[in-house]
C-alpha cells in the first residue's frame, strides 16, 4: 500500500501535510552525492553546519511555505519561529532537517524529524497531533504518526513510499545508546546505567540521534543522550529532536523522560531549549525515575 493511501482517513489538509513533507524528503534523498562539503557557519549551538544541513533546511522551508499549510515553522537551523503570512491551514511545524550530520561524511544513516502541531510550537509535546522521520539509510524510510499507531513507509524505485511496516510496538530488548562522558554522568544515571549493564544491555550508539531510536523503536531498549556535569540541562533539542521522536515512541507504546517526567508534558522556554533525553520501553523509563527519587 503506498503512503497516499494509507492516509486516506484522515483530515485532507493534515494527509497533504505528510505527503509534502515526504516529498521533501524524496529530494533531500537525491541531493546527498553533490553536497558533501562543510560549510563556514555554525548554527545557534555552535554546531558546524554541512552544505546539506543548510540545502536541507531550505527545501523543507521552500516546500512548507509553498503548501500554504503551514503558519508557524521553527527549524534547528534558524534561530527564530518563520511565520508564513497568508497560509490557507494553520499547521506549525519543528523540522530537524538533517540529524545525525556529523555522520556525512562517513556515510552512515541520518534523518530528517518533524514535529506536527496545530498553530503555535511553543507548547508541551502533548500537543502535538503529529511526527514523522525520514531515515536516509541504505534504505530510505519514512515513519509517521497521526496518533493512530506509527507506520512506517520504505522509498521504493519507483520513487514512491509503500508500506512497510504497520502499528509498530516497541518490544522488549536489551540494547542501550548512552550519549555524553561516562566521567561526567550524574549520580542518579550512573547507577542507572550500571543497573543496565548488569542486566546485560549492549552498548548500540551512533551518534545519529534519528538512526539510533529508530533502532530502540524496532529492537527495545533505551537511547540517553543525559544532562552531565557542566551541562546539566542536556545537550538534544527538545523541539526538534526529544519531542517528535518521544511521540512517536510513545505512540508506540514506549516512554519518554528528562529524567523525571514525560519529556512531552515540559513547557518549552523557547525554540532553543535543550533537554536531557531518555528515550525507549517503559520499564528503563521507570528505572532512571527510580534511581533519581533516591539521589
Ligand atoms: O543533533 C545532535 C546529535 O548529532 C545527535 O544526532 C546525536 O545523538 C548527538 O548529537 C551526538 O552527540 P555526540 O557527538 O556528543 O556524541
Ligand atoms: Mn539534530
């Protein structure tokens, strides 16, 4: 079944929405071979910026503002929301245009995130009525949900997104992706992650956010990219990276944490928010919230 039909019963404006988006993401698919370099700019977190960080951000901006279906888009590459004067929908947007770049070069899987809401994005998660990821791997897989399960699409030579894989669950596994210095953890994730260890987790880390839950989505387990000492608030976006990617594993039945509450119940303080990220199955949720009760 392809991506168009499989939207079928749900709000035109919002299956337009997705399907845009996948379009979007067919280009950013056929422009990687000729944009390899890096580019002489930083984004707002002082992360250097690759050609196609920026080439990215700016077809899913083109597109966007071109679909009249969108009002209000925050990108990690801009330092402030874009509003589009005149658009017919009032859809806000969170696009993480390519996650995971530093991997560019290297050529292993990065992605493209977005968040869905109705009108602002300046509010909890919890209010978003969608995400989606587009996973550039061998495969290129698109994954959404509307709120009625996740799905998840594969690109195929036709250039079209079949059905792949329908109502995905997180199952149970022991896998883990810890981000950040081990001699810089907080007390509470070092016990933690020793508990972990000692249940037999195996380290799986990438340092592609999207191309890491992607895999806790299908194989369990857990990703932390955790607050350390000197950055307590964390290093990940809560807009562009925890908030999405929460959803979507939640959705499918997993959970998500800052370390001590839902990362989709947090009141974002701005587009730039940084959060510490737990990300994966319920029960290593409810384990790192255990551990820091007691610290
Ligand atoms: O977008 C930030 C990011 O590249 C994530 O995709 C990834 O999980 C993380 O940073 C890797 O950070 P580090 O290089 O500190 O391991
Ligand atoms: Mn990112």
């Amino acid at each position: 079944m392809k991506l168009q039909e499989h939207l079928a019963g749900h709000e035109p404006e919002l299956r337009d929405l997705v399907l845009k988006i996948g379009e979007s993401g067919k280009k950013i698919h056929r422009g990687f071979a000729s944009r390899q370099s890096v580019s002489n700019t930083q984004n707002v977190y002082g992360e250097t910026q690759m050609a196609l960080d920026k080439w990215a951000d700016q077809v899913l901006i083109d597109d966007l503002r071109a679909s009249g279906l969108v009002r209000h888009l925050a990108s990690e590459e801009q330092p402030d929301v874009l509003e589009f004067e005149g658009a017919k929908a009032d859809y806000g947007i969170t696009q993480d245009p390519l996650d995971g770049s530093s991997l560019i070069g290297v050529n292993l899987a990065v992605g493209t995130i977005i968040g869905i809401f109705k009108g602002s994005v300046l509010v909890p998660g919890r209010e978003m009525v969608g995400a989606m990821y587009i996973l550039y791997g061998p495969l290129t897989t698109l994954t959404y949900c509307l709120r009625k399960g996740v799905h998840e699409f594969v690109l195929d030579d036709n250039g079209d997104y079949v059905l792949q894989k329908e109502n995905i669950r997180i199952p149970d596994g022991k896998i883990f992706a810890p981000g950040a210095l081990r001699k810089n953890y907080l007390f509470g994730h070092m016990k933690w992650i020793e508990a972990l260890e000692a249940e037999g987790y195996k380290i799986r880390f990438s340092g592609s956010f999207v191309a890491d839950v992607h895999q806790i989505l299908h194989k369990g387990g857990v990703f932390t990219y955790p607050g350390y000492v000197g950055k307590e608030g964390g290093k990940l976006r809560l807009l562009f990276e925890g908030n999405p990617m929460g959803f979507i594993v939640e959705q499918a039945g997993g959970a998500t944490s800052d370390g001590r509450m839902s990362l989709l119940d947090i009141e974002p303080d701005g587009v730039a928010h940084r959060v510490p990220i737990y990300v994966g199955g319920k029960k290593e949720i409810d384990l790192i919230h255990k551990f820091n009760s007691e610290v």
